[in-house]
C-alpha cells in the first residue's frame, strides 16, 4: 500500500484522557521506565467471535490464544506478526508491577489503524474511533486512521491519571480490541501498544523508554503557554465545552507551565480543524471560541490580539521551519491586505505537551479582520443586499458550483462555498444574489469576444487586490493557490461593490515544501499546474490583458524594493529563529521527525538549521526567477482617474420615470445604466443636457456611470 497516498485519506480523531479530574504530578516523578512495550510476546486472536467478556481480567485463561510479538496486523510493513485480514483484533500482555506506591502516573502510547479500546486489569483506560460498551468483535471502526510510526510519525498518547488505582502489585494485564473500519475488505491493520510508568524514586525495576519517547512534566519557555482542558473527547465538530488558560509574562520573565494562567483563564468551545493535516498528522490543529459562563460566545482580547470570538491553533507538522504560514500572512499585511496575525505558543492539551503552534484569527467579517459591510438577515434587497461577502473555493461540499471548468480539467468545477455568513445563515436572496454576481463574472472573463479591448470582467472584480493574490501565491509557489483555501470577500456597491481576492490562507506545503505538484521547482507558475480539482481559468484570461499585467508588473517592482526584498524576508525569517529559541528544541523532542520524511516532504534535512536554509535558499531562487519571468511591463497607466463633475445635476432622484441630466461639460460622454449586479440596461452617447426614460424599469436601485477618456462618474439612481 502506497504510505503517501493513504496517509492522505485518514483521519485522526483526539486523544481520550481518563481521570483529568485528577491529572498526573508531573513534579513527583523522578524518571519514565516502560512495562509494556510493542515488540513483546502478545497473546492474540482474531475477532471472527466474541471472546468471553473475561478476556480483558488478569487470571483468564488465553492458553488457547495465538502468541507472537507487536506489531500485530497486516498490510503496512509494521507487523512483527502478521494475520489474515479480519474485522477485529484481540490482544493482551501480562506484566509484573513491584511496588504500586512507587507509581505517580502512566502513558499508553498507541500507533493503531483504524480504532481500539484498550482495558488495564479490567478498566477501559483508552479509545479511540470505537463505540459500544464493550465493541463486538463486528463493530466497524467510526473513523479512518492511518498508522504513523511505520512513515516516521509518532504514536498517540493517552495519559492514564489514575494508574496507581487501577494496578496492583504482582501480576496485572494490558488488553486492547482494535477494530478495522470497513471490515475485512480492509487492505491492513496495526496494532502498536507501549505502556510506560512514571517512577517517583530511583528505582530501576522495569524497562528503558522507547528512543523516540519524550517525558512530559513542566518545562520554562520564554513563549506564551497555552493550556487547554475538556473532560470530553474533542472532536472535528461539534465544539464542546472546555477551559483556557495562558500564562504570559510581558515582562520578559520566563513562563512557568505549572502556573495558572494569567493573560487569561477562562471558558472556551474547542474543536479539532484542519483538512489534510487531520487526515495524516498526529499533532492536530484545534479551533475555540471564547464564551461566557452561560455558553455565549464572547469577544475576548489577548496577547495582544484585537478582541474577537473565534481562535485557530495551528499546529506545523510537516512544515519543518514552523514558519511558513506565519511568513506568508507577514508578507500579505506587507501588501497592505488583511491576513490573519500570528503569536507563536506552546501548547498542552489535557496536560500532553502538544509541542509549539501559532495562534491565529479564524477568517471572518469583523472590523479587526475582513473590514466589509456587516450583511444582516433583513439585507435582502436594493444596495444592502450587494456586499458583506466572504467566499471561498475549496475542496469539501459545495455551496454553488462554477459554469466553467478549471484549468487542464473537464472533469471537475470550480467549489464555491460561503464564509460569511455562512451556509446555515445566508438568507436565500443574499446566496441567489452573491452567485449570479459569480457567475456574471465569469460569464465575462469567458466571454469569446474577450481581449484587450473589449472587456467587461473589469466592473466585477478589484485588479489590484487580484495582481497581490498572484504575486502571493505565486512567490510562495504554494501547492493549494487558487483551488483550496482560497478566500475572496465583496463589498457593497457604495464601497465599490468589488469582488476583492484574499484573505490568504495555508502555507505549510508551499515555499518547496512539497514533493508534487512542482513546488520544489522555483521555475514555472502554478496558475496552470493540474493539481487535484484544478484552478479558475480566470488567471489565464487576466495574464492576457494589458491592463491586469501592468499592475501586476509595477506591484511587483514596487514590493521588490520593500518588504519583498531577499534581505527584508530573510531577516523577518531570523528574527522568527529568534523569537522561536529552545521551544523548537521541545518540539522536535516531542515530534521527532526531523530526520524523517514526513508527506509531502521534498527533502529530508536532518535538523531545523538545515531547514531554515533550505526555506531560505528556496525564497532566494524564486524571487530571482519571477524578476525575470514575471507577466506584464510597468508602463504609464491607461486606465481612467475615478473623479468627478462637479455640476453634474439628476433631478429628480428617486424618480418614476424621467430623470434630468445636466453638467456643463459635454464632451463626447458615454451614458450606462446598471443594476446592482453591474449589468447595463441602457448604454448611448449623451450631450448635456438630456432626459431619459425609466418608466419601463422596475423599481430599486441603478447606478448612472458617465465616462470619457477623461474619467469616469458613477451616481445612485433610485427608481420608485
């Protein structure tokens, strides 16, 4: 079986943590000693029967059960004893304990494919992916998951508060079901099972720790602590309940992860989020929001942050600089865009130390991120109904799909969704009139009469805002641009009424941080690359008119010589090494694959200097070839100044059916009428002054646009 292409299709569901009600002193323990480990003789049998429900205790008889070392299963290359492939699997280890007051703690550490439930003497301890009270052998699994340690990832750790209570001196037995999801159909099964004890004296009367296990307990970081806890599995939806607290010392004193949070401590709804790294990466990214006593959802502000609800965690696996993400939405607020602030932290979840993330906004309408109109239930016509969009294009399901197919694929369309609102608030009107609006542009970018000359793509969309999206996408050659997380909002049309692209969003596999898709070539563009469901034909259109490719010529220039500069990238990139200090020491403790290929790595470094000069080396290459390659010639503008007639005169306004025209100036101008999705209605030459006829239109908003080579000047026009 292909590790990449499956690590891809799984899906990771959280750690289950027993007894936080009474979590481990990490304090009272002098060292880690395994008792179990998954190379031991395992007894074994397959689920093709429902053992005897004694099967889980410490005196039953499994005389009749198979024996061999773990990993047990099939299909991955990580089965030191290989079966048949089944529904379910039975497994147990007997092992000695020799003196339980010695004993502050226990870890179960489980690589595992697709559930299990694990009992010590008796006691369920952990689950994960499987449900019944207990399994039968032919329960499926709920959830894919994929097996990491045979690809160089880390197994799952459940934290086992309670384990003194649970064992007892002398003989005790580690039992674990695990499940396949879709049965015996399955193409392979692991099962990988370390049971370790946290020893508070000296004595040495167990085993050495596996090489790849790290000792959880307190630790000094220089960077905000994040601590998250829930008495409940966390789960990609629904939120559940849970508490924060971050402890943070502004003055530069070093914080102190057995401390009580002190920046803030208080009530959140917390999620696991993600798409593919949910599917293969054991450190997962999480979302929260902050609420009130009662549940509410409440704008809370820290580490400086502008007060806001909604949170993102998120948490570089594969990205092996940390930094990809955050260096990426650095350079988008460089454009002079909105994109989300970063703030790295160190993170533990349940008391697991989950390792170093980077806290994040969740993309959203609101006056501190995506600054557009706020869009009501009630906005359903005239020009309320026209902007407070957000909008994106990405795999999962759609809300509306394309008329047109992407680049190099007839097989897909385009998936839009709805950001904000959101699918479940949108009013009917509002999603009739944001995807005929869509939809009228693409209709124009693919009209056959399109070319330099004669264009209409123009009125619907802000070139500027779509050159910076290029330009972005682009330099980080970043393998979702333009097909997946790839954001958009629309303002109202007294704001312009433009389709605006951006905010940017995911950047762990971009900068060469991929193996496919030619990400690691800093030639090409990936504007044409078939990459999965394929990106918007628009960008080949645009990259033909003069107009769009002189912006994005001259941005370019102008950002080479600020913030997209070698030297000020490179240094911003030090300046993170820097804030990120010995925290990157205790995430590669905690997630040691720094040596191994993790998917889609391009190259495999061996540390996290090598890393950052691969990033850096990377960044130099493609800056030199877009300078030389990039689309466009910085030319003097053509386009027309916005300005205004000072004595342009419409009387009356609102009207029933003639509207007087009148301005001093009547120099061969051209008169349009549009509606609020920009089409024109009426389109002649006007000499000042004049009188139209609206008696046949209905009733609502138009907007009256005169222009000349001059300029052009748009007013309301309210038809009652």
């Amino acid at each position: 079986m292909n590790k990449n292409i499956i690590s891809f299709l799984f899906f990771i569901l959280p750690n289950l943590v027993f007894g936080i009600e009474d979590p481990i002193d990490y304090q009272m323990i002098n060292h880690w000693e395994s008792v179990v480990l998954a190379s031991d003789a395992w007894q074994y049998r397959l689920g093709d029967a429902q053992p005897s429900s004694q099967w889980i205790q410490e005196n039953f008889d499994a005389s009749s059960w198979l024996t061999g070392p773990g990993g047990i299963g099939y299909g991955d290359d990580d089965d030191a004893t290989e079966i048949q492939p089944t529904v379910s699997l039975f497994i147990r280890r007997e092992f000695n304990i020799t003196d339980v007051s010695k004993i502050e703690g226990a870890l179960l550490d489980a690589d595992f494919d697709d559930g299990f439930v694990a009992y010590l003497n008796g006691v369920e301890i952990a689950r994960k992916n499987l449900i019944g009270q207990p399994p039968r052998n032919t329960e499926n699994a709920t959830e894919l998951r994929e097996a990491q340690m045979y690809s160089g990832g880390a197994p799952e750790r459940f934290e086992i508060c309670n384990a003194a209570d649970l064992l007892k001196n002398g003989s005790n037995v580690l039992a674990v079901q695990i499940h396949n999801f879709d049965g015996v159909s399955s193409s392979d099964m692991s099962a990988i099972f370390f049971l370790s004890l946290g020893i508070k004296d000296e004595s040495r009367d167990y085993r050495p720790t596996p090489s790849w296990f790290y000792e959880p307990g307190p630790f000094m970081s220089h960077l905000p602590i994040l601590k998250i806890s829930s008495t409940e599995p966390l789960v990609d939806e629904p939120k559940v309940p849970g508490r924060l607290e971050i402890i943070w010392n502004e003055d530069g004193t070093l914080n102190n992860s057995t401390a009580s949070g002190n920046e803030f401590d208080g009530d959140i709804m917390v999620e696991l989020r993600g798409q593919s790294s949910l599917f293969f990466f054991p450190k997962v990214g999480y979302g929260f929001e902050t609420v009130d006593l009662n549940g509410n959802d409440i704008d809370t502000s820290f580490l400086g942050f502008p007060a806001e609800e909604d949170w993102i965690l998120h948490g570089p696996y594969s990205d092996k600089t940390l930094m990809r993400n955050v260096l990426a939405m650095h350079l988008a607020r460089k454009m002079g865009q909105y994109a989300s602030r970063t703030r790295y932290v160190e993170l533990m979840v349940n008391g697991d130390y989950r390792g170093v993330y980077i806290l994040m906004e969740k993309i959203k309408r609101d006056k501190n991120r995506v600054d557009i109109a706020n869009l009501k239930n009630e906005d359903i016509e005239g020009e309320e109904l026209t902007g407070g969009y957000v909008f994106k294009i990405d795999k999962g399901d759609a809300d509306w799909e394309s008329n047109y197919n992407p680049v190099n694929n007839q097989n897909e369309k385009i998936r839009y969704q709805f950001v904000s609102p959101n699918r479940n608030n949108i009013q009917p009107e509002q999603a009739t009139y944001l995807q005929s609006y869509i939809d009228s542009f693409e209709t124009a970018v693919n009209s056959p009469q399109f070319n330099n000359n004669i264009k209409s793509y123009d009125r619907f969309i802000d070139f500027t805002s779509f050159a910076e999206h290029f330009i972005h996408a682009e330099l980080s050659k970043n393998v979702d641009a333009y097909r997946i997380s790839s954001y958009f909002h629309k303002k109202k049309i007294t704001n312009g009424g433009l389709i605006h692209a951006g905010p940017v969003w995911d950047f762990n596999l971009s900068f060469g941080n991929s193996e496919y898709c030619n990400v690691a070539d800093v030639t090409g563009w990936m504007y044409y690359e078939h990459c999965g469901n394929g990106n918007p034909n628009w960008w080949i259109k645009m990259l033909n008119d003069d107009e769009f490719t002189r912006i994005l010529k001259c941005r370019w220039e102008e950002l080479r010589e600020g913030p997209f500069h070698k030297d000020s990238i490179f240094q911003f990139i030090d300046e993170q090494v820097a804030v990120l200090g010995d925290a990157v020491d205790r995430n590669y403790e905690r997630w040691p694959i720094l040596n191994q290929y993790v998917w889609p790595n391009n190259v495999v470094t061996g540390s996290f200097e090598e890393e950052i000069t691969y990033f850096k080396t990377n960044i130099r290459n493609r800056l030199a070839w877009m300078d030389g390659n990039l689309f466009g010639e910085c030319t003097p503008s053509s386009t027309k100044n916005i300005g205004d007639i000072n004595d342009l005169i419409l009387y009356p306004n609102p009207t029933d059916g003639l509207v007087n025209i009148n301005f001093s100036n009547s120099n061969n101008y051209q008169l349009s009428i549009l509606d609020l999705n920009g089409k024109v209605l009426l389109k002649n030459k006007i000499d000042a002054p004049k009188t139209i006829d609206l008696s046949s239109f209905s009733k609502g908003i138009y907007f009256l646009k005169i222009e000349n080579e001059d300029g052009v000047w748009v007013r309301k026009l309210v038809k009652e």
